[in-house]
C-alpha cells in the first residue's frame, strides 16, 4: 500500500480536507490549522477554532461517494484488519471533536459529534443492534483496492441526526465548495 496509486490517492484526500476545512473555516467564521506532523495526523484532520468567540473542535473528514439520499446509512470505520492484526479503527483512535462526513452525490456534509456517535455505536452493540460491513476475502479486498479492509459500523443517516442535537447538515452551496469538488475522488481503476 505504498504505490505510486496509494501515495496518490492520498495526495487527493489531503487537497479535498484542505478545500473543505477552508469553506467550513468561512461558513464558521473561524480560523483553520491542518495538523502537519506526520505522527498525529491519524488523531484528526484539521480544527477550526475562534479566538473570538472562544472555541475549537479538531475535525475528522471522510468523503463518501455512494449515499445517492438522506435515507441511506453512514459507514463509520471500527476495526482495520492489517496484515499483522486487527488494529482500532478511527472511531476508536480519532481525537476529533466532529466527523465531517462529504455526501459527494447529495453536495452536503454532516457534521457530528465523536462522542455522541460513539456513545450510539456502543449502545446499538450492547442491545446487539449493531449492523455491521466487513469483506468475507481480506486478501481479495487488499488486491482489489490497495488498502487494509475495515470493519465499519452501517448506521442510518436520519437515526444520526437523531442522537445528536447539534448535528449540522450544509449544502456544498452554503460553503461556496465548487462543482468539480468530485473531481478530486481518487479513481483506482487510473493505475489498473
């Protein structure tokens, strides 16, 4: 997972986290900091913060491109499987404040609170409620996508919403982020 694709691929993440976290940093009217050591970039994304108004929350971003509507569920990474083990997924090691989840298709973002989505996740697992996505072929998911396979939590948008209070839903419009935004998705199939 150290191709030429993967480094590509996220060289795009990083160009997508820095074009959203500068939009969201207007929408707020606040300042953004990216994180740039290397060894704390899997705590979180970016923050955004207000020296003004006296807040900040550190943000984890995850850019999807298959919800097609409101309806559909949110993937929310618990495990990855590398090849030495299961290893915590972001979920469990982020140190994010807010998911910022793109809906690429719908032209929105869904921010929530790690916490509260955490707390839910827990709870749906203890009532053993909990649905869950994980590739039967580890070794197939590897070759086909070069990444580690995830075991992620499916959790319905609205049920989301729901559990937390402060969640905000922003169109693309809101946040002035240009059409061609999904032109920076990472298309795999460029490196076959």
């Amino acid at each position: 997972m150290q191709d030429l694709a993967f480094k590509h691929s996220i060289q795009f993440a990083e160009t997508r986290e820095a074009i959203m976290g500068s939009a969201l940093a207007r929408f707020f009217n606040s300042s953004l900091c990216f994180v740039e050591d290397n060894e704390r970039r899997k705590d979180y994304d970016y923050s955004l913060y207000s020296s003004r108004y006296g807040w900040c929350f550190r943000v984890e971003q995850q850019d999807d491109y298959f919800i097609r509507d409101m309806q559909s569920t949110l993937l929310i990474e618990l495990f990855t499987y590398a090849l030495d083990g299961k290893n915590n997924g972001k979920l469990y090691y982020t140190k994010a404040d807010k998911f910022c989840y793109v809906i690429n298709h719908l032209k929105k973002i869904i921010l929530l609170d790690v916490k509260v989505i955490k707390e839910f996740i827990i709870n749906l697992e203890h009532q053993d409620l909990l649905q869950v996505y994980e590739p039967s072929d580890h070794q197939a998911w590897r070759e086909r996508w070069d990444t580690n396979p995830t075991c992620s939590a499916i959790i319905p948008i609205q049920e989301a919403l729901l559990q937390d209070p402060k969640h905000r839903v922003i169109d693309f419009e809101q946040l002035n982020i240009s059409s061609n935004y999904d032109q920076l998705q990472f298309k795999r199939q460029n490196y076959n």
